[in-house]
C-alpha cells in the first residue's frame, strides 16, 4: 500500500509551549488499528518548543532528524542532534525545544499504552 492522503495540523502553543508545532502526519492513525495514536513528521521553527506535558495512555518516541532541541525528560534536561533518539513512557512527563538556528525536524510515534 502507498499511502498518498496525509495532513499536516499546524498547533499553536502546544501543551503550553512557545509558537508553532507542525504535525506532517506519515499515516492516519487507522492503519495501525488503534494502536498508534501518531506517526508523524514534527518541525519546530528556531525558538519554538512543545510544552512540558504527561503522558497519560500513551507512550512517545521521538528521533532527531536535523537541528538541536533541548529536551526536557521528568525536569532533566539534554541537549538533542540529529540521530538522537528519546523515549516518553505511559505517566512520565517531556517537552523538547528548538534551541538552533535551523528547523528542528524529529520523527514522532505515539503509542497508544491502554
């Protein structure tokens, strides 16, 4: 299957984070049947961050494509590159924040836990 219908959903101030956070969806969460909640492509501008929030029944993965993000993981910080990747489980609370001078692009699954 090729998949060929995909959004993009534009957040402003997401989960109380600053500006925009573009959501470029690989595949409608119906494919997996439920049991992903997102796949998608993420792009935070420069100075742009999604807020500290809980994940509550899901999980989150995320793999840095380009650009530096500072990640906040349970108030501990990191500083993110390309190749990095991160891991959110079910009850544990994240936020990442475009601190570079370029698009911070990260690759987003969202599992769904229950």
């Amino acid at each position: 299957m090729i998949v060929t219908d995909r959004k993009t959903d534009i957040f402003e101030r997401r989960a109380g984070g600053k500006g925009n956070t573009i959501m470029e969806h690989i595949v409608d969460e119906k494919v997996y049947g439920g049991k992903i909640a997102v796949y998608a492509r993420v792009v935070l501008k420069p100075g742009c961050s999604l807020g500290f929030h809980k994940h509550e029944g899901t999980s989150e993965t995320m793999y840095v494509l380009q650009g530096t993000g500072l990640y906040n993981y349970n108030s501990s910080e990191s500083t993110l590159h390309p190749g990095d990747v991160t891991f959110c489980p079910e009850g544990e609370s994240h936020s990442i924040e475009n601190i570079g001078d370029d698009d911070l692009l990260v690759m987003a699954l969202i599992v769904n836990e229950k």
